[in-house]
C-alpha cells in the first residue's frame, strides 16, 4: 500500500490534532492544526487515505515542509 | 509599337534564383535534420518550429533571417546545403495583435551562440531591436546554453563580456511587455536574457535554469549536483522565485503566454485592452458576508474572496507557489485590466516575509510600468518576525516593497478585509494620489496589532499586578474597544465602510472612473532615488 507523507505549509507550534491514528481521511481534509503567527493554521490531506502515523504531538514547534504525518493511500 | 524598355525578355528571369531560395527555405525548415530532431522529441520537447506555431495565430509568422547559417558548396561553387543559424524569430500575431519572438533550436548545436554579422535572438539580437522599434511585445522562447568556449578557436581572441550587452533588453523592460519561457536549459547568456522579462515560465521537469549548469558547480564548488536539483522548477520557481510561474508541458507553457499578453498594452504609451464583460458590475456575492471567521484566529480563502469580487474567470495569478503569503494576480474588473495583491491569512497569517516582499514590489512595478490600477485586499499583521526574518533582511526587502508603491503612480484601491498594521499596512495605500481607503466591517489596524503591543508597552503594570495574564487581557479588551473601524470612519481615517458584497460594485464603479487619468497619463516612467 503507498504512503503519503502530510507536510505543514508553514513554522509554527502544533496547538491540535483533530485526526486519530487509523482514521480514514479525504482530500482537503483537516489533520492538525498548527499555530503561526498567532493563527490557526490547518493541516490539509492532500489526498485521502487512512492516517497511519503523527510524527509530532501537540505542542511540539514544526518547521515549513517537515513531515508532521503519514497517510496510507 | 516600339517595346518599353522594362518589358520583359527571354533572358530576365530570375527563376533559377528564386528556386535556389525555395531550396535554402527548405533546408532552414529541416532544422538539425530528422535524427537531432527525433532526439529532442525523445525528450518530450518541441522544435522551435513547432514552439512558434503552436504559439502564434494560424498562418501568423513571418521569419525573418531564414537564410541564416553554414552553407555548404561544391568544388563548382554550387551550394549542396545550409546547416542553419540555431535561432529562429520573426513577427507573428498573438491573438490578433503583433508580436516579435523566436528561440534557440536546440537541434542545431544545442542552441548555442552563433556568430553572423548580426545577432538574430537573445540580448542585442534583431528581434530584440523589432520588439523595440515598433513597439509590440517580445517573447523569448528559450532553449540554450549561451556562448561555447569553443568560439574562441573561431575568432582568434577571446571576447570582452558584454560585447552583445543586456543594454537593449534592459530598454525594453520600461517599453514593451517582454515575456521568456524556458523550455529546455538555460546557462549564461540566455537564463540572464529569460530574467530581464516581464514574465517568466518553465515547464516543470523538463525545463533548467541556473547561471551555470552542474560541471561549472563541480569544478568550482566540488559539489555533485542535478541538473533538476540545481535549477529544476522545484528550485527556480518555487523555493527562489527565479522564475514566476511553473506548468506542466509546452502547451501549457503557451497558453500561459497567451493568457499573460492578454491583459498587457502592446507597449507603455498605450492602455491595456478593455474587453466586453459579461460578469453585472452591480453583482453581489452572499458568500462575501460569511467569508471572514468571527474568530481573529481562524484563516479563510482569500483566492476564493478575490474570485467573488473581480469579473467571473479573470484571475491570473503570477507567481502563486513562490512567496505565498501574498497572492498577486491580474484580473479584470468591468472589462478593465486591474492588479490584485491580496494577503494570505493562510501563510504566516499573511505577514510579509522577505519572498513576499520582493514578489510584491515585482509587481507593483509590472502594473505601474503598464498603467494597470492595483487593487489590495489587505490583510496584514505587518512585517515578518523573529530571527529567521531578520537573517534575510525581511525590513530592507519590506521597506522596498512599501518604497516600489509610493513610486507607482497608478491609481491603487486598499480594500482592508482584516488586518492593517503597521509598515506591511502602509505600503498597501496610494499615498502620492488618491489614498482611497476602504473597509470591511471586519476591518481592524493599527501601528501594530494590540496582542503584541500590550505585552510591550504596559509591561511594568502588567508585572507588578496579582494576576499579570488577567491584568494583560484586560488592557487588550479595554484597548480593543476602540479599535471599532467605525470610530475611524467617523473620523474620515478610512474613506469607507462596505458591505462586503459591495465590494464588486464600488471597486468597478471607481476603477472605471480612473480611466480618464489612466489615457493621460500614458508614456514610459522615469524612477529616481536609491530603493533601499
């Protein structure tokens, strides 16, 4: 099965994952919700599929292109 | 009857020229010949040849230098053959109006220079020149590598830099929209001729552009690099803006081209072309009322908002993955051409970094060189911070961007959707004409947001209270009561209050107004002083 990775477009700090590992996404979808720039920035699927993996939890800083989660497609 | 003496005879005929010129045109037509072709088209790359026509009106192009190249004789003198010049340019009509444009063949010695009595293409070639004495567009469709070591075998001595200069080029980029598409690799010469342009495209994985190609960099650098990796689209597009926009094959690469052209002037001494508009001006847009969250926190859609307000279909955005906390478009407005430099709440809550700053005064100067009216939809928490920011040189950049709008002198509209603070905010105004201001009832500004202003100029109160976050909210609300936009309005701080869905009808009701000062005040500009 392929595999996606989920990038944040932009640095910031994690402030809330609204997604749960194994749950089916679609695209355009929000997985997590980072904030930058006193902003609630959301974390969009790109495609669907079945969220496999987070690799940041909340709270955690993240940087513009770091891979914050990985869907099954 | 005696004969005129003009009257033909049996021996004024020039046909046996005339065939030889039939023959000389045909061997131009077969470029590099069938197996350099096949070779390029292996690659997914058209020929020059195909490049033009599939560009340019039906039947459109008129060559000019066709006979250029190498010929070839026989021991009688006759000619056998021509191997021709690796460039290939003319005149042409793009949607019915006159352009100059041409290209390298690739097929032909990859492209490089090639050296007649006079340049045909790139800087200082004829349709350079073309381009600038009559007045119409330039479009460089380039495919080449630039000057060849190997020339200076040729000549005896080696060339001074510049002997064919960017002089010319530079001239056109205050006369005539210039447009470069890169179609294949550039290096040298022809990626610095694809930079001095209005507007740039290259096709996404199969087009390259950097000063010098990967065995430069190895030799000097010792580093081992790809050629996509090095100047792929990924790199010159979206990471360092060295061209605007990106697309996935050749025919999109033309239909972009065609589409930029159809909101320019032929030149600087005429109007962008007006054309019938079948979008109402009076049309409202419901979804305009719910478009801004309640929540300052929450981002929205700006691309989405700017469709709703400007004429149905007419957004051209330039430069949308390079500096994305601003969006800058050309779109329509009635029928009139207008720039568009939105924030994007999405990016950074749309404060300006240093890519953005320099995208923006980019554009800035493209819609004030072309006497288009710019319209910004501002939301704006000001400059970009942190360390980050300041590395970059994000206030010099910002700073020019603010000095490259109170240069312009084309009527601008400031449309404030959330957020105007501070320098960001200023430089979004038409300070040196009309300074015309308008809100939306979600509007607010400042000289800086009062989150991080309160923390900043009531800290000793705040430190010395029982509960220094509560005593810190309750300064925010006191100090946010007065940030109403309504009070300003009151005060004819800002010209405006609209109804978002009246955005469309006032923005085309003024924009059509401006006409007037836009047909008088046609003609080059001339910008002096220092941009910092």
């Amino acid at each position: 099965m392929a595999t996606c990775e989920v990038k944040a477009d932009v640095t910031g700090s994690v402030w809330k994952i609204v997604t749960a590992i194994g749950q089916k996404v679609d695209a355009g979808d929000t997985i997590m919700i980072v904030e930058s720039m006193k902003m609630e920035i959301p974390v969009i699927a790109e495609e669907g599929g079945t969220i496999r993996e987070f690799r940041i939890a909340e709270g955690d800083s993240v940087a513009e292109g770091q891979t914050v989660a990985i869907l099954e497609t | 009857m005696k004969t005129p003496p003009s009257s033909p005879s049996a021996t004024d005929d020039w046909s046996a020229e005339v065939d030889e010129l039939r023959r000389r045109r045909a061997w131009a037509e077969r470029l590099g010949g069938d197996d350099a072709i096949a070779k390029h088209h292996a690659e997914r790359r058209l020929t020059i040849r195909e490049r033009i026509a599939s560009l340019v009106d039906e039947g459109s192009f008129q060559e000019v230098g066709k006979l250029t190249g190498s010929g070839h004789y026989d021991k009688e003198g006759r000619v056998t053959g021509v191997t021709p010049a690796p460039y290939v340019m003319g005149l042409a009509r793009i949607d019915g109006r006159s352009v100059a444009l041409g290209g390298e063949d690739f097929t032909v010695r990859g492209g490089t220079s090639w050296s007649g009595d006079r340049k045909k293409g790139g800087q200082g070639g004829f349709v350079e020149d073309l381009a600038c004495q009559y007045r119409i567009p330039l479009v460089n469709l380039i495919d080449g590598a630039g000057g060849s070591v190997t020339s200076i075998t040729r000549r005896g001595h080696a060339v001074f830099p510049g002997v064919h200069g960017f002089e010319r080029s530079v001239e056109l980029m205050g006369s005539v929209p210039v447009v470069s598409a890169v179609l294949g690799t550039a290096a040298g010469g022809p990626a610095g001729r694809a930079i001095l342009s209005h507007f740039t495209v290259m096709v996404r994985g199969n087009a390259h552009v950097f000063a010098a190609g990967p065995p430069v960099v190895e030799r000097s650098l010792g580093q081992k690099i790809t050629k996509e990796d090095l100047g792929g689209a990924h790199l010159a597009v979206d990471t360092a803006g060295t061209i605007d926009n990106a697309v996935a094959d050749e025919r999109e690469c033309f239909a972009t081209i065609r589409r930029f052209l159809s909101y320019m002037p032929q030149n600087v001494w005429e109007l962008p072309p007006k054309i019938a508009s079948d979008d109402a001006a009076d049309r409202c847009e419901e979804a305009l009322l719910r478009i801004v969250p309640r929540s300052r926190r929450k981002p929205y859609d700006m691309r989405r908002l700017v469709e709703l307000v400007v004429d149905r279909g007419s957004v051209f955005e330039i430069q949308p993955s390079f500096g994305r906390a601003v969006i800058t478009a050309l779109a329509r407005l009635s029928g009139h051409v207008v720039g568009v430099v939105a924030n994007n709440p999405l990016v950074y809550g749309g404060a300006i970094d240093v890519k953005a700053a320099r995208k923006q005064t980019h554009f800035i100067d493209l819609c004030d060189t072309f006497h288009i009216p710019i319209v910004f939809f501002v939301d704006v928490p000001g400059f970009m911070v942190g360390r980050d920011a300041e590395v970059a040189a994000t206030l010099r950049e910002g700073m020019r961007g603010v000095y490259a709008a109170l240069q312009a002198s084309v009527p601008m509209y400031t449309v404030v959707i959330r957020k105007c603070y501070g320098m960001a905010g200023m430089g979004t105004t038409d300070k040196n004409g009309l300074d015309f201001k308008v809100a939306w009832p979600s509007a607010e500004w400042g000289s800086l947001p009062i989150e991080g202003g309160v923390a900043a100029a009531f800290r000793r109160e705040i430190a010395q209270h029982a509960d220094p976050k509560r005593r810190e909210a309750e300064i925010e609300a006191e100090l946010r009561a007065f940030a109403s936009p309504f009070l300003t309005a009151e005060a004819f701080g800002v010209e405006d209050i609209v109804d978002p869905r009246e955005t469309r009808p006032y923005l085309c009701r003024f924009v059509d107004a401006a006409q007037a000062k836009l047909r008088t005040s046609l003609g080059p500009k001339f910008k002096c002083g220092v941009r910092p």
